[in-house]
C-alpha cells in the first residue's frame, strides 16, 4: 500500500490535464485519473477507471514489481533489461540496476516480455455473444482473453435492432463503472448497420441501412465516447460523406462487407477509412481489370485486419498481405464468436445460429463462415508458423497496430517509459507464460496454474 500512503494525488492532479472536479471515480476511490486518452481529450463521462481502481482490479498488490532475466521488446527488439512496473504503468531500466529492497521481484527465466496484445474485433468468448453481454459477460469475456495474451479490446456489436444496441452499449457501461478484472474492454467496434447486403456474411439483412451520422451520434451519446471503431460499405448510399464525420468525432473507420469497385474504395480511403476490415472475407475480390474493394486494401496505406486461423485466409495470403503491406500496416484480430473457447456444438452470432465443427463456425442457414474460434495467443503461433518472421516483426500486428489504430498508442500496444503495464510473458515455444493488466499479475496466467 506504500504508494498511496504517499498521497499520490498532489502529483497526479498536476501531470493530468485531464483533471476536472467532477470527474471522480466511481468505485470507491478519489484520485481522479480519468482513464481515458482515446480520443486525447476528455468528454464527460469518457473514462475507465481512477488510477486506482486500475492498479486494484482483481485486488492484488501495489508493490513496485521488478521483472529480471527476461528478454523486453523494446522499439522493435529484445532487449535485455530490467522491466519495473509502478503503479500500474512500465518503465525499462538497464540490467543489473538497483532494486529498491521492499520491491516484489520476478524472475523472468530469460522469458521474452511484450505487450499485451489488443484485439479490435471480437464478438464473444465462452458462451458470450457481445450483443446479449451483460455487465458481468464482458468481463467473463476478458477472463478468458486474459488468459490467451490480450490484455484490451473493443467489443464489436453485430447490427442490430436500435433496442438491443442499446441495451448493449447499457452492459458495458455498468461494466465500466465497477471495478472489473481480465483484459480491459476499451470501448466498441460497430460492425454495421451501414453495410452492403450483397457482403453481409452473418449481418441480418432487413436491419442494413443506409448512411445516417445521426444513429451513430445517438449510440455514441449512450455509449460516452466508447465508439471508437466502426465497418462501413462505402458503396451504401450517404457512407461516403459520413467517413469524415466519423472521423472528425474520434472513431476509426474501416471499410469491408463490401462489393465497392477500386474507385469508391479508393475514394472512401481518402476521406478518411483508415483500415479494411477482415481483409479477403466478405468482400468483393481483387480482378485485373477491376482490383475492387480488396485491391484498394493492398495498394494504399489502410491498415488490414486479418483474421489468422487458417481456415479465413490460405497462410499464402497471410503471407501475400503482410509482403505488400508490410509489418506495420497489418492487423491480427480473431473476429472470435461466443464459441472461441468451448467445444463444438450449437450456438449463436447476433441473431443467427451458428454450428461449430472442428473449431469452424459456419451459419447453421447457408453454411457461410461465420467469425472464429480464434484467440490471439494462437493467432501469434499461426503468423510465426505461416510467415517464418521472427516474433519482433510478428508482434507489431498484434500490439502497435491495432494500439494506433483505435488511438491508444499513447499508453498501450508498445513496452515504453510510463505506458499501461499491460505485458505478456512468452516462453520459448512463444506460448502464453505469464499477464499483467495495468501491472496486475493475471490470476490464470499459466505459470501460476
Ligand atoms: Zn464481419
Ligand atoms: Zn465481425
């Protein structure tokens, strides 16, 4: 408990320009750190936690946590070094550097430290469908995603009636107002309802509609700010013109579910999209005479979302995208239903049922893939497997990328001085050894099972 018996409130108020009278926390705290720094600046309502609650979640220590005799990504590399973690955040000191005697020390055993891994597009986990969470659901979700290395992500709602939308965006705000433990939810992702019905994959077709900013300015009113993604069909009729309001209010466009031609794709880009979602899937396909939707995704400067399971995309086309886009414009999402997690069977996305065979989740209707069972600790395995790139060039697809993306690489999605101690630790088969979240040991990590 030392560091707060420090009064670090005198000193957090001045570094946070965040800071306003009313903005407390709504735990049981009063340090009015606003956890915020999405959108770099601060609406109201518009936080997480107060740096406390961060550092608590799950209850455990506050001591300063040393890791030593590990190997720490640092700007692209693994370094040697010692990792502190003060509350809550990281800080990279040389090897062999003074360790204050009250501070718990952790042995690394030449494990390699990253970050957390953050998933930008995930519809459930464990028999959780995001668009029926409740409070509690989210954070059973991010149990289990704790568990396989993400240690943040955006909850991805399905199209959807305006009333369960709602009722959604309702669940992660109660989610947000209590202490919560597992890989922190960090806010939504849309997918749809401005979607074309010729790509909707698993989308109910009546609830497609066209371009309306309006809609999304009333989610985004409930949801305090926490839209910070959205899928968009620019060939749908008023999308276009919504791109750059879109991203005029902070969220992060992605164009996909879409049969647009290279021109309109093109054009959304240049308003504003700044990725593609699920590159290859549930879009019109690449032609030499018309490169499309898909060939657009290839040749700008878009990020790619790609879904790494092997059955989404052939490891060929893994291996074609991140050739021509490169390793800092790819972006390694599982697109996971309520199935990732648990055995085959019967279950459900959105409104659709869904059958799961051999880990393959296909609509129950037509057959047509419908997300994965995929979590990003496999993720990880599959990219080194189907590249042959070392871990260093792998793992800004699943960090830094999506981190800059949704516009929170200022305290996530790399190991840097005073970012979220939100850290992975590797073993030598690059499997999940060990979590932290916001410098919070995770309690199912597997060395301490
Ligand atoms: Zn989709
Ligand atoms: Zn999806």
């Amino acid at each position: 408990m030392k560091r707060f018996s420090k009064a670090p409130e005198k000193r957090r108020l001045r570094k946070s320009k965040f800071y306003t009278e009313e903005r407390k926390c709504s735990v049981l705290h009063g340090l009015y750190v606003p956890h915020d720094g999405m959108t770099g600046s601060v609406k109201k309502g518009a936080y997480d936690y107060c740096y406390a609650c961060q550092v608590t979640q799950g209850g455990l220590s506050m001591r300063e946590q040393y890791i030593i005799n590990a190997d720490i990504y640092v700007e692209g590399e693994l370094q040697t070094g010692v990792l502190g973690i003060h509350e809550g955040t990281i800080r990279f000191y040389p090897a062999g550097c003074e360790i204050p005697a009250d501070a718990e020390v952790i042995d690394g055993s030449r494990k390699k430290v990253v970050p957390g891994f953050i998933d930008i597009h995930t519809h459930g986990a464990v028999g959780v469908d995001v668009n029926g969470a409740s409070a509690d659901d989210f954070e059973k979700i991010g149990s289990f995603f704790a568990g396989n290395g993400t240690t943040a992500w955006l909850a991805s709602i399905l199209t959807d009636t305006s009333e369960q939308t709602g009722r959604c965006i309702g669940a992660y705000k109660e989610y947000r107002d209590s202490a919560r433990s597992g890989a922190q939810l960090l806010g939504f992702h849309m997918e749809g309802p401005f979607l074309a019905a010729e790509y909707k994959g698993a989308m109910p077709e009546e609830l497609l509609r066209e371009g309306d900013i309006g809609l999304v300015e009333r989610y985004q009113a409930m949801a305090e700010g926490a839209i910070r993604y959205i899928t968009v069909s620019p060939e749908v009729a008023g999308v276009p013109d919504m791109i750059p309001e879109l991203t005029a209010r902070g969220i992060a466009v992605a164009i996909g579910h879409s049969g647009a031609d290279y021109a309109t794709a093109m054009d959304a880009i240049r308003r504003g999209a700044r990725a593609v979602t699920h590159t290859g899937n549930a879009m019109r396909l690449l032609h030499q005479h018309e490169p499309a939707v898909w060939g657009a995704a290839l040749e700008s400067d878009a990020y790619c979302e790609v879904i790494c399971d092997g059955r989404h995309l052939h490891p060929g086309t893994v291996r074609l995208i991140i050739k021509t886009k490169g390793i800092h414009r790819v972006v390694a999402i599982t697109d996971s239903i309520m199935a990732a997690g648990l055995p085959d069977g019967n279950y459900h996305l959105g409104v659709n049922s869904v059958v799961v065979e051999n880990g393959d989740a296909k609509l129950a209707a037509t057959g047509v893939r419908a997300g994965s069972t995929l979590t990003q600790g496999a993720a990880l395995k599959n990219l080194l497997e189907f590249t042959g790139l070392p871990l260093t060039d792998i793992l800004p697809m699943l960090t830094e990328n999506p981190a800059k993306l949704i516009g929170v690489y200022d305290r996530k999605g790399s190991i840097a001085d005073g970012k979220d101690a939100d850290l992975v630790l590797l073993n030598e088969k690059n499997e999940i050894a060990d979590v932290f979240i916001g410098g919070t040991r995770w309690k199912g990590s597997l060395s301490q099972a």
